[in-house]
C-alpha cells in the first residue's frame, strides 16, 4: 500500500546564533500536490525548504519521503532524495548552452567522450514534454526569464525529481508567462510529482495550489485546503491582524511640474519616451515584461547609454554623464535587481546606509565620524523598522523585506527630489509591502516626486496617481486616476 504523503516534516526546528528561525514546524504535503508555503519575510519559509533540499542542516525534526525517515544532510542527499528545488535567483550558467546547464550534473561523470547529440536531444525532448520549443543549443545568456525558468524546471526533472520546491517562481514573470508556469505545473501535478510552491501573490495560491501552510515567526500559524480558507484569512494569519487597508490611503495633494523627461532614446529598447511629475506626485510605469520600463529609467540615471533626450528638474536642463551626476543632481534609484545592483550583501547595514551620503559623514580629510554615522544609520534603521539586532548585522543576513529598506533609507537621508521605484516590493511579504506603501506616501507628502515602476497592475492602480503604459519601449498612454481598471491598463499594455 502506498504512504498517504510524498513528503513530511515533522517537528522541525532550527536556530542561528541563538534566534529561533523554525520551531516545531510540520508540514506534510501529498503526490501530485500543489502546497502553497506563504509567511512573511523571516517567517521561515527558506529555511525549512532548505532544510529539506539539504542545502541546511536541521536541528531537530523528522524528514520522511514516501513514508520513509531520511536524513538529508546536503544537497546531494536532497537529490538522491528525488528533490529538487527552484530558487527565486537561477542557479544557470549564462555562457553554457540549454542543454548543458540541464545535464550539468554528468558533466563530471568519467567518461571518455561525450555523446552531445543525445544530450541535446533529451534535453529537447524533456521540455517539449513540457510544452515549450527551446533550442538545446542555445546559450542561457540569450533566453528570457521565462523560459530560463523552464530550463530550470527541466534540470530538475532530469534526475527524476519526485518533490519540486519553487522559490517566488512568477516575480520575475509576465500574467501570459506566468499563465504557461502554472500549465507546466499541473501537467506535473498530473505525473504525481508533489510541488512545494512559495509565494507572496496571495491571489496565486486560489490558482495554482491544492493546500497551503502558513509560517509566522517560525511556526505553523495555519493549514488548510484551499477551498477552506480566504484571501482575508491567509493575511490575518501571516501578519497576526487583519489588513484593512492593503493599499494605504492618503490625501493627494500635487504642486507643481517638477521633474520632466522628453525625447528619451536608447537604441532599439526605448523610444522617444516623455513624461512629467509634480511636486508630491506618485507616477506609476507598467507594462508587460520587455516593455522598456526598466530600460527607460537607467537611461535617465545613466546607468545605461541613452542616444538621445532631454532630463529637466526645476526647469533646469540636467546634463548627467553618470549615475554619480545623477545623485549629486537629486535623483535616486531602487534598483529592480536589488541583490546585485541596490545593496552590497557582504558590507554592514551601517556601510550600506551611509553609502549615499559619505561626504556629509566625513570630516575635511575625509575620514568617516564614526559617532554621526552610528547616529545616522540608527535614526533611519528606526524609521523604517529595520529589523535587525544591530547597524552592525550584514545585509546578507536579512529578510528580502528588510533588504529593501536598506536600500531606501540610503536615499532618504540625502536630499533627492526625484525618487525612481524598480519593483520595489517584488520578492516581499504582505506586511512588508505596507510598510513600504506608508513610506512612499510619506515621502510624497513631504514633496518628493516619485515614480514607481511595477509589473503588478493592481499594486499601480493602489499606490499611483498617474500610471504610464508602456509597450515595446514606447509610450501607449498616460492613465488618469479615474480611469483607472485592470482591464483598460492591460488591453494597452498588450496592444
């Protein structure tokens, strides 16, 4: 007789450094299962599906597959196990080919020759098995997000995977991309692989899963089927209240047109892109994936080449050469990559946070005043509930949430007028994701123009005043506040 679950934790536990990241967690999940795994950020959610992957050592606990106690102490054992797990930053090699990366793991078998043209045609058997047409020659560097996620899903299946983890799979992803992912896993669930799915889109989870567990400050805070439970009910247990409010209100108040770019060109990815912002004013940016929303901002920052257009701030015609210009001119930038271009993860929230604002922290010769950075740093860890045990902690160490208030307070003690928002709460919780809403509305009604772009449509329509649309690194056209529907946003993204 076959076991009832593919896969259960029982009773685990596991702390760093005296902090209980997990407490007694269970979670049992069955074959051909979509288990959705939500908290907030800090919750656990990482921890215990590494714990599973072998990628971390439990403290305490049982793992069993198939009925069977196993003890997977790293990540081979994870995979001997039939697991295999997706984490939300790919573990691809961009100068490798598609069927390379698949097959990885044999390149080091001892073998005299490779066979390529069988590797290649399995691998391009094993993803038209999942419904997609991507060469196996191709080199990772040359493919979309989406379909790099395919090859990651792939890779796993590869070693006969019984037990898929996906870390955020759809942040990164398109509605019409995201929609072929959530085929993909029901064809999957189908076969009877078990899929352990972790989300911050609430609204994924009524798609995709079959149950969901809940983690608040490493506990089982709920488990149910899905059909059992509400949206409200999901978030009351997540963040321990109810959440009135998901998009905080506020008074709109608009000064006067402050910050204007026209004519804005880069190559073929953005063209002749214009908009303004007023005093205290929220801009959204939305469009599908490719749209040129990102490419249009670092154009404006310099971060990358524009070949032609104009910035004025003030009325004042801006001449930025570089990102350093466009700083000392007033402008700020979150980046959309936040690991690798917002944050230097091995550095200290304290060296982080002071990045921006060296000059006001050093003396004539240059040398940093510890005392005034240490109050510097500690008044904005305060104001944006940095959570963290001290300015000392490494950036590495936190929360993607926290993570990303790092990255905004750098800007908030500087004087900047112009404020750009790269997804700013992609990869955080619900609860995080208010708290970044109160600071955006705070800044703005302190006067500081924001702009704010989001592949979320909902998040624009809650946050924005004004939302700009984008297709094919063009503008489609600016949508006022009382036009404001999902519908009518997406029939001009997509044309």
């Amino acid at each position: 007789m076959s076991p009832e679950y593919r896969v259960e934790l029982l009773n685990v536990s596991k702390s760093f450094g005296g902090i209980n990241a997990l407490q007694k967690v269970t979670l049992k999940s069955k074959p051909g299962e979509i288990h959705a795994l939500v908290g907030e950020n800090g919750a656990g959610k990482s921890t215990l599906v590494k714990i599973l992957s072998g990628a971390c050592k439990k403290d305490n606990g049982i793992i069993k597959i198939d009925g069977v106690e196993v003890e997977i102490k790293n990540p081979q054992d994870g995979r001997k196990a039939g697991i295999g797990i997706i984490y939300q930053e790919f573990s691809l090699v961009p100068d490798l080919s598609v069927s390379e990366n698949i097959y990885l793991h044999t390149l080091s078998e001892k073998k005299i020759f490779m066979r390529w043209q069988k590797m290649n045609r399995n691998a391009n058997e094993l993803i038209t098995s999942l419904g997609f047409a991507i060469n196996p020659l191709t080199k990772i560097r040359d493919l979309s997000i989406a379909d790099q996620q395919i090859v990651e899903i792939a890779k796993a299946l590869s070693e006969n995977v019984k037990i898929l983890i996906l870390d955020e799979p759809t942040a990164v992803l398109a509605p019409n991309e995201t929609s072929l992912l959530f085929d993909v896993l029901k064809r999957l669930k189908q076969k009877g692989v078990t899929i352990i799915y972790i989300s911050h889109r609430i609204e994924e989870i009524f798609i995709i899963a079959d149950s969901i567990t809940v983690l608040k400050d490493g506990r089982v805070s709920g488990c149910y089927l899905v059909p059992e439970i509400n949206k409200e009910d999901i978030i009351k247990l997540m963040i321990g209240r109810k959440l009135n409010a998901y998009f905080p209100k506020r008074e709109i108040i608009h000064g006067d047109e402050i910050f204007k770019v026209e004519n804005i060109c880069v190559r073929d990815k953005v063209k002749n892109v214009t908009f303004s912002v007023h005093e205290g004013e929220i801009l959204g940016i939305t469009g599908l994936v490719g749209s040129g929303r990102t490419e249009t901002v670092r154009a404006i920052f310099s971060a990358d080449k524009k070949k032609s257009g104009t910035i004025r701030l003030n009325g004042v015609d801006l001449n930025i050469a570089s990102p350093a210009d466009a700083v000392s001119s007033g402008l700020g930038l979150v980046p959309e990559d936040r690991k690798n271009q917002g944050i230097i993860l091995p550095m200290s929230i304290k060296c982080n946070i002071s990045l921006t604002n060296l000059g006001r922290l050093s003396n004539k010769l240059g040398f940093i005043k510890n005392k005034k950075e240490n109050c510097y740093t500690l008044q904005l860890m305060e104001k944006l509930a940095i959570k963290a045990e001290s300015s000392e902690v490494i950036v590495s160490d936190l929360s993607g949430g926290n993570q990303q208030k790092v990255i905004l307070a750098k800007w908030l003690g500087i004087d900047c007028k112009v404020l750009f928002l790269d997804e700013p709460t992609r990869g955080i919780d619900v609860g995080a994701k208010v708290e970044i809403y109160n600071l955006i509305n705070e800044l703005a009604a302190k006067g500081m123009c924001i702009v704010m772009i989001s592949s979320e449509i909902l998040e624009v329509m809650g946050v924005c005043d004004r939302i700009l649309v984008m297709k094919e690194g063009a503008v489609q056209d600016m949508i006022e506040k009382d036009e404001f529907s999902v519908e009518h946003i997406l029939r001009i993204a997509v044309g």
